[in-house]
C-alpha cells in the first residue's frame, strides 16, 4: 500500500485527520472547568512551570486556583508528570478561564484550554489512520476506520477532559507506527521515537509501565525478522542490534530515570510511586487498593451496565469479526495488541477505582478503542471491498455495521453534551444505599455501585433524561419529564425531590451559551460556524480523495 | 433384496437410537434421584402441590366447608377456591405426589424423610430425564452424529440448569420436556408422514400453556413450523399442491384438535377461578400478589434484556457456561436446518423479549434465570453442527482441533462447576443469608418501601452473585467443625466490598448441603447406612448406563 502510495501523500492523508478532528473536537470542547484530577494534574503543571524541581517559596498558595485538594506540601501530587508536563503552556488559559469577567473571555480561555485534549484526540485519530495503512488495509478503510474511531467512540467524549488516559493512547499508538515505521525501513531514528513514546506513557502514568516488556517483546520480534531476513547467518548479536538496542532503550531508560527522580522528589525514594504505602492524599489508594475479586472486576470493566467498555463503545464489538483475520494477515502485531488490551483489563480487575469515577464509561480503557479498532480493520476491509464489487452478500454485514457505529455515535453525543460528574451527582441524591459516598461511617470501596451496576441507573440512559429536561426546560411537560428519571420504575420513593438547575446544562461550550439567552452572543456562533465549515470540508474532503486514490490503486493493480 | 436389507437396517438402527434414550432416561433419572434435595419445596412449588391436592381431592367442583387442606402445604398464594393464579398443568403432573410432599413434612425420621423427598422429587427427576431423552432423540433427528448426541445431552444433562432444576417443582422445566416432545414428534411426522405424530405436538403444545400462560407465545411459532411442513410435503406431492388443500385437512386437524382441547381448559380454568374466561390473573388485580399488577410489564426494555444476559446475579450465560456453544454453532445450524433453527432461535428470542419487560423477569427465589431454566435444550441444539464437527475432527485426530478441543472442554467443566454449586447449595437460603446485610435503605417489597425488584444487590452487584455465594456457603459448611470456621464465614464475597457488611449472625439451617443423603451423612452420621446404601445404588445405576450407552453411541 504504502510503496504505491507516495509517502507525502499518506502524510498529506494524515495532516488532513488530524486538522478535521482538530476543529471538530474544538467545537465540541466543554462549558464547564475542569475539576478533581485534571485540575490537580493542571496545578502541577503550573507549579513545574513557575518553579521547576526546586522547592515552593514560603507562603506560595497559587495551587489553590486550581484544587483544594490534591497536592503535597512540595506541590506535587500523586499522579504521573507526564500530563502536567503537556499542561504547561495551558495552565494560564485555565487561570483565564477562571477569572473571566464575561462569557466571551471565558469561552476563548476555554477554547485555549481545551486545544490540548483536541490535538491530543485529533493524533490519536491520525497516528491510527497511519497505522492501518501500516498494516496493509485499503485507504479508504482506513479512513472509514478512523472516522468510526474520532466519533463513535469514548476518544470522543475524553476530547473534554484534561485526564491523563487519552495520552496513552496517543503515546502507544506512536510507539506502535514507529515501530512498524522501523520494520519496513529500517531506520533506527524510529526506534528512537518508539522508545520516547513508551518512555513518555510511564512517565504519563505509572501503570503503563506493563506495557514496556510487550513493546519490548515486538521490538526483538522485529530485530529477529531482520536479522533473519538479512541472511546473515552469524550471532544475533552483531554491531547493527546493538545500535538498535541503543536507539530503543536510551530514551526509554531516561524516562524511567526522570519518572524516578520524581518519586525522589515526592516521595523521598525512587521506588515509591505513591499509591499503595499511605503516601497519597486518598486513603482509598492503600486501604483498598488490588482488593476486588479479580472476576469481580473483570464483569464491572466488560459487562456492567453503568461501566461496561462495550455499551460506551459498541463499534469497538467489531473487533469480535475481525480478530481471525487480523491474526492471520499481521499474527505479531495482533497478538501484541491483545496483550495491551489483556494486561490493561487484568491490572484493573482487581484495582479497587477499576471505574475511574467520575468520568463518562471507563476512563483508564478510554486509551483502548484504537486498538479494538485495529483488530477490527481486516473486517471493514473485506466489507468494503465486497460493497464496491457489489456483492450482495455484503448487504446485511454493511447494515450491521452500520447500525452498530450509529447506536455507538448516539452513545457519544450523550457522553459529550452532558458532564458525567452532573449526572452522577444528580443520581447520587437518591436514598438507595444506607451510606453515600465514602467516609470513616460508611467506609465503602465503590461508592457509586447503584451507578456501576444497576441498568436503570446507568449513566447512558441518566444523561438522556438529562437531555430531555433540558429540552423541555420551557414547556409544560418540564416537570413530568424531570420527575421521571430512568430509575422511577424501580421505586417510587426515588422521585427527584429538588431540581438543581445548574446540573442540567448542555457541557459544550456554544451550546451552552446558545440555550443562555442572556449571554446569547455571535461571536461564538461565527466561531463554531467557522469550525464546523473546516471540519466539515475536511471530512468530505478526505472522503473523497482516499475513494478516489484507492480506485486508483485498485485500477492499477488490476492493471498489472 | 437390498431394499428389504436397507429397510432391516434401518429398522435396527430405530431400535438403536430407542434404546440409546431409554438408557439415557434411566441414568438421568437414577442421577437426578442420586442429587435430589434435602429440603422440602416452599413457596410457589408449594402452591402447586397444594392446588394438585385440592384437584385430586374434589375435582373443579366446589370445595366443601372445611375442606381446604391448602395450609398444609402453603400459608399463602390459594384464592378460597383452593386454587391459584399458576397455570394448572404442572398441578395435574403433581397429583401422584401430594402424599408424600405431606409425609415428608410430617415424619420425624430422617430415612421416612429420605424415602418420601426421593418419592416426591421422582417427578422433577423424570421431568428432567425426560427432556434429555427427547434432545438426544431430536439431535439425532436433526443429522447429529450419535456420538456427538450422547455427549451433547450429557452437557445438557449436567453442565446446564436442567440439573439444578431437578431439584424443585417449578412449572418451568415442564416447558423443556414439552417442547422437545413438540419438536421430535414434528420432525417425525416430516419423516413418517404420519399424522398421529402431529397429534403429540398439538397435545405437547397445549400442555405447555397448560402448565404455564406464557407459553402460548410459541404456538405461533410452532404453528408457522407446522405450515412449513404442509408446505414441504405438498412440494414433494406430484401435484404441487398449495399449503391450504384437500390433503391438509387430516394433519390440520390431527394439530388442532389437542390444542383447542388444551385452550378450551385454560379458559374454564380461568372461569372457574375467576368468573371470566379471558381472565389470565396476572395483570388484573386478581392474584395474591400486589406486585403482578402493580409493575406488571414496566421493566425498560432494554433493563430487562440486559439483567437476563448479563447481569452477574442472574445472566444467563454465566450459569449455563455451556450454552456458549451455540455461537459458533449457529452459522451451520442455519445452514444444515434453516427451518429448524429458525424455529429454535424464534422461540429463544421470544422468551427473551417477553421477560425483558416483566417486573419478575428473574423468576426470584432460584437459582439463576428461572424463566430459562426450559432454554437450556434449544441453544445445545444450535451448538450442535460445531459439536459434530469438533467429534469428527477429534476422531481424525486432526491437529488443528486440539485448541477447540482444549476451549470446548473447558468450558464445559466450568459450567459443570457452576451446576454442582448451584445443586449443593438450595437458593432460597443464599437469599436469605445475604439478605441480613444492610445494603439498601429498605429490604423486601412494603408499602413504605414499593421497589420493584427487592434483591438488587443480588441480581446485579457482582460481590454478591449467588455464584460467588454458593461457593462461600459450601466452604462455610465444609469447614464447619475445623479451627479456619469462623474466619471464612467472616469472610462473604462481600466483605472485600464494605466492612460493616461482614455477617453478625448467621441462621445455621441455612448453611447445609441441599442433597438428601449428604444433608443426613454430615448431620446424623449415625443414621446414614440405609440412606447411604440406596445413594450407592442409584449411582451405580447412572455409571452403569451411562457407560454402557457411552459404549453404544460411539460404536453405533
């Protein structure tokens, strides 16, 4: 595919998806600030810009703009630096945001803000564009496939947060392309980017550290390809590996140094990471820690109503069709990515925040949808070559698929034009449980179980209510709307009791301000208007080219 | 001379395949027997008996004054006729059975208590038998290999709900044996032609509606297969003959006749019970309990559907592992017989579609999906193809099918697992235990407390999946008289979850073995030669045909 296509043509590909899902991500950035871990994560951020390693001033207080909660002493928190890291040059436009004196300031400070998760979510979507064509699907598959990626799955959604689980998948997927990069030309440089990257996810979070030895393992895969290919015959361990072992591990051991160094900093040892030994600021961490029954939370990732990876991602069931193919066409890489989809759903089996509340579905698999996606790709190849030939076999398969990536984009709409934590803590004034949240009282490990597993309380039906509210806001039907929440026909008693006004907003930025006549402005519609123009050229833009670059690939092939 | 040859063939081979599920009837029901319960059936099995006593005592006429015997079997759920709002059919099964149900109940000897249960629980064990007997015959009927058949039944037999279900005297294992009876004696008729068969499947349908109202949603369904049929041999006739001619007449009438028998009881046995023909009970205010009227058919669709597949209390697929075999079995299914399977598949579908909405769609107090418990048969009917060519393969010894192999096995033994927890444990008193914890606001179903369904944390929290549960109950009387006791009864698969939900006190009848001579072995080991000798001896009846129907269906 590739050697057909000219590379500034791939790149050009490229560039496009990601500019595309650049302004579409940016049209739908949030209305609301963002709060708990991210906010703390953005604290951090600010105090490395402003004071680096070195110790806070006397009386430095500024981290209180960001969380109450949340930071040691020295101004760090428990979580990863690589996050922050990329928060520097956004720190400001948060403190902007939150200091706006009217809402055009705010919106623009939002928008500044919010850049971040959208180039974060519009490389996602391109360094998985590129991969596909790695693994020899079709151009206009590989568009198909990233268009089903960047709007019918959670990258989405986690487009309007500041978490550090949608970089993982940004640096994993750069890892992977480089690695493949590495394969076909041989380049060490590559290695040297896979290696950064796999280094850059440690640093982002600490549990991407199981990845290292599978990236590992696919990268001797590659070495032994090589040498095997080259014919050389003699030791495996000739000048060539070790210039390449060099090239992958330099920048992966400088993270880990530096990953270590921050624990130093922290936590006075290297080895601490902050979770598990009373050094973060949340008792949960240690109290509970690797303590749920590992099936237990296996069900709660895959199955449970509230959580479960499939119902927030249905286009990600493809995957089940194309595994067999995709193992048969790229055995190695397939095998890798169900190791990196296998090692993230065993770690947090039994990791007692398995949910990663308060988010929208499972916030630590939001990195994960790629590479279901990849597996999946053989299958959208097959069908598209099938409706082109018009085989009619193909019909009821496309429909299929179809009706899955529309249920799956219905999905996401609900995930991006609510808050999550708004519906979690509407759902939460229900007197269900003996306790609410967790304290010394009622000292719970999942507090928000009706949320996790109860379907009438499931946050994809909560948010549609929640839509329907704010859609009959002014009408006559309002209160009987409100009043019947998803989880009234399990018992009466649970009827909403109070509306809280602020909690039933629409989390997007111009929307928001679009349904608040007072603030109605157009500016931010000539924003949006501008955005949705580009986004949407692009898309058809796109479409177009890979269809017709693909005829042209498909006729010279028959050509020959 | 070769046709006279084949016909003599063929005619062994029939005796054969008889044989073969005479042999499996009778190891089911010696094995079913071997794991009847210890505990006397309560609540809506109760009710039932009760009714059966009332029908074998004075018919559909009046009840004398004084007569009513119902609270000898149940202190609720009899309207002042002596009847009840359930279906009538599993009441009729239940009438030989009345007296020893009051036997057991009265008789403080642990071997009259033996005898009585085995007397009482040979109906389930028979029901249960049953129905494996007509899926190895509908297996083979459908192109199975009869290897592939016997071992198919065998995973339905013991790795599927069938078996913990012989244990009670639910109407809905009935379902099972009803409708496999429907299917064979179609799939005869479209063999033999004879109208008779046809006659059997009509009565198979009415009965199962008897048993139970809800199984009318099938009669449209076997009803199309019945005119598929019609179909198929008027387009075998030389005259091409359209569905709706002179030659359907007979088998249009052999059909009928038992079902329009069967409706015209249901709707007397509304009259009788509730002055109105059309009255079914449920949804009319007319039944003991509130809740069928007060919540009725408001479940979210899509709630429902989701509780009875993937809900870690009662989703289906984790309590019968093994139907997981009809995935990749549905492909050829529909292949091989896309009449037949079309047929299955409309009728498993449709019970799903219909408890989606229904407020009891868990069929509490069970153990798992009681509404699925006659589902079992139809999705190891779809695994079959996959299962036929897996034995195949095997007998090859093709190496490519060893990973198959490896993944069938297992999962097999998982749901054996799953079967024998839920056979040694009686549900009822997992329930109850994990009902003392304080989870929720309020406990079971009041008028200060209307909640539709009242073991929420049950159904859908995984910590407390009677799965889990069961598997803590049978340590906790495992380790009963050892020092490690009272540290694993601390430790329920809840604990992990809240501290203050570790159990105060527990209710030590609840923590038994719920087969009758491991329930008599552990509590009076003095009193256990008697029982512990007919134990041995049903089980070496079922080894005894199993092994030598083993033997048959592999050399046949």
């Amino acid at each position: 595919m590739t050697s057909i296509l000219k590379k500034f043509q791939i790149h050009f590909f490229a560039l496009l998806v990601w500019t595309t899902y650049f302004c579409l991500y940016l049209i739908t950035a949030p209305a609301t600030l963002p709060e708990g871990d991210e906010a703390i994560l953005l604290g951090v951020g600010h105090r490395l810009a402003n004071h680096g390693f070195s110790e806070l001033p006397q009386n430095s207080d500024d981290l209180k703009d960001f969380s109450s909660y949340g930071f040691f002493k020295s101004g760090f928190s428990k979580y990863g630096i690589g996050q922050s890291l990329l928060d520097i040059p956004i720190t400001k436009a948060f403190l902007d945001a939150k200091k706006a004196k009217n809402p055009e300031e705010f919106r623009s400070a939002m928008l500044r803000l919010y850049s971040l998760p959208a180039s974060i979510g519009a490389t996602t979507n391109a360094l998985f564009f590129l991969i596909c064509l790695k693994l020899g699907r079709r151009l206009d598959s590989a568009f198909i496939l990233v268009v089903m990626l960047g709007t019918t799955t959670m990258v989405w959604p986690y487009t309007q947060t500041l978490f550090s689980d949608p970089t993982l998948a940004a640096c994993w997927l750069l890892a992977f392309y480089s690695l493949l990069h590495f394969r076909d030309t041989k380049k060490d440089v590559w290695l040297g980017v896979a290696g950064a990257a796999i280094g850059f996810a440690f640093l982002d979070k600490v549990v991407a550290g199981y990845t290292i030895p599978l990236f590992s393992l696919y990268f001797l895969y590659l070495l032994r390809e090589r040498h095997l290919k080259n014919n050389s015959g003699g030791s495996l361990f000739s000048k060539e590996i070790a210039y390449s072992i060099f090239y992958f591990l330099t920048p992966l051991f400088i993270m880990i140094g530096l990953f270590l160094y921050y624990n130093y900093i922290r936590f006075g040892q290297g080895f601490s990471f902050g979770y598990s030994n009373f050094n973060s600021y949340d008792a949960r961490d240690t109290i509970f820690g690797f303590n749920v029954p590992f099936l237990a939370g296996l069900h709660g990732q895959l199955l449970s109503s509230g959580k479960g990876f499939f119902f927030y991602n249905p286009s990600c069931i493809l995957m089940f069709f194309g595994w067999r193919e995709s193992f048969l066409k790229n055995k190695a890489e397939t095998i890798l990515i169900a190791l990196l989809i296998g090692g993230s759903l065993a770690i947090y089996s039994s990791w007692f925040a398995w949910h990663g509340d308060w988010c929208w579905g499972l916030r630590f698999l939001s990195c994960m949808p790629p590479f279901f996606l990849l597996v999946a790709s053989p299958l959208v190849d097959n069908l598209i070559v099938k409706i082109k030939s018009k085989n009619s076999k193909a019909l009821l398969t496309a429909s299929l698929v179809s009706v899955l990536a529309i249920v799956s984009f219905g999905t996401q709409i609900l995930g991006i034009a609510i808050k999550s934590n708004q519906y979690i803590l509407t759902a939460s004034q229900v007197n269900l449980l003996k306790g609410k949240f967790f304290n010394l009282d009622w000292p719970i490990r999942d507090d928000s179980l009706q949320i996790h597993f109860i379907p009438e309380f499931s946050p994809i039906a909560g948010h549609f209510w929640m839509l329907k509210t704010i859609y009959y806001r002014d009408t006559p039907n309002h209160e009987k709307v409100y009043e019947s929440p998803p989880w009234i026909s399990l018992n009466q008693n649970w009827k909403p009791q109070d509306i809280k006004n602020e909690r039933f907003k629409l989390n997007i930025w111009w929307l928001n301000s679009v349904e608040d006549t007072s603030t109605h402005d157009s500016p931010a519609i000539n924003k949006v208007a501008l955005l949705f123009t580009l986004f949407f050229s692009l898309l058809v833009i796109g479409m177009i080219q890979t269809f017709r670059q693909q005829n042209l690939i498909d006729r010279s092939k028959s050509n020959d | 001379m070769t046709n006279s040859l084949s016909s003599i063939n063929s005619f062994t081979q029939k005796n054969k395949i008889l044989f073969l599920a005479g042999l499996i009837w009778s190891a089911f029901f010696s094995f079913y027997l071997l794991t009847a319960p210890s505990a006397l059936p309560e609540g809506d099995e109760a009710i039932v008996l009760g009714v059966a006593d009332r029908v074998s005592r004075y018919g559909f006429s009046w009840l004398p004054p004084n007569a009513n015997h119902n609270d000898r079997y149940s202190s609720y759920g009899f309207f002042a006729s002596g009847f009840s709002k359930y279906g009538l059919g599993q009441s009729l099964l239940a009438i030989p059975f009345t007296e020893s149900f009051i036997e057991a109940k009265e008789t403080e000897d642990w071997e009259i208590f033996a005898n009585a249960m085995l007397r009482l629980f040979s109906l389930s064990a028979a029901i249960g038998a049953s129905t494996n007997a007509l899926f190895f015959l509908v297996c083979i009927k459908l192109g199975r290999r009869t290897d592939t058949a016997f071992i198919l039944t065998f995973v339905l037999g013991l790795a599927t709900m069938i078996w913990p279900y012989s244990q009670t005297l639910f109407s809905d294992p009935t379902l099972a044996t009803c409708w496999l009876l429907a299917i064979f004696s179609f799939l005869y008729y479209r063999d033999t032609k004879k109208g008779f068969w046809l006659g059997i499947a009509g009565t198979a349908i009415g009965f199962a509606i008897l048993d139970k109202i809800v199984a009318a949603y099938t009669a449209p369904i076997f009803g199309a297969y019945f005119l598929y049929l019609l179909k198929y041999y008027s387009n075998d006739s030389e005259n091409q003959n359209a569905i709706f001619s002179k030659s359907s007449i007979i088998p249009t009438i052999w059909f009928a006749i038992p079902l329009a028998i069967a409706l015209y009881s249901i709707l007397y046995y509304n009259y009788i019970r509730y002055g109105n023909w059309l009255s079914l009970g449920y949804t009319d205010s007319r039944t003991y309990d509130l809740r069928d009227t007060y919540f009725g058919f408001n479940v979210p669709f899509l709630s429902g559907l989701y509780a009875q597949l993937f809900s870690s209390g009662k989703g289906f697929f984790f309590y019968n592992p093994s139907c997981l075999l009809a995935f990749p079995g549905l492909k050829r299914s529909f292949k091989d017989s896309k009449p037949e399977t079309l047929m299955i598949t409309s009728m498993i579908l449709g019970s799903l579609a219909i408890y989606s909405s229904w407020y009891g769609w868990h069929g509490d107090w069970c153990w798992g999906l009681r509404y699925w418990s006659c589902m079992p048969p139809f999705f190891l009917l779809l695994a079959g193809p996959f299962m036929d060519q897996l034995v195949l393969n095997a007998q090859k010894r093709i190496s490519e099918c060893w990973i198959s192999v490896v993944f069938v096995s297992s999962i097999i033994i998982l749901s054996l697992f799953v079967q024998i927890l839920g056979v040694l444990i009686k549900s009822n008193h997992f329930i109850l235990t994990a009902s003392q914890v304080e989870v929720f606001q309020g406990k079971f179903f009041n008028a200060k407390w209307p909640i539709r369904d009242d073991s929420l944390q049950l159904h859908f929290f995984p910590e407390f999946s009677p799965i889990a549960g069961h598997l803590w109950m049978i340590k906790t009387v495992f380790y009963r008289d050892s020092p490690e006791y009272s540290k694993v009864l601390s430790n329920p698969p809840w604990a992990s979850m809240n501290e203050l939900w570790r159990l105060k006190a527990i209710e030590p009848k609840n923590f038994r073995y719920n087969i009758w001579w491991m329930h008599t072995w552990v509590n009076q080991p003095e009193n256990i030669d008697a029982i512990l000798i007919k134990a041995v001896f049903l089980f070496i009846l079922f080894i005894s045909f199993s092994t030598f129907g083993i033997r048959q269906a592999f050399k046949t």
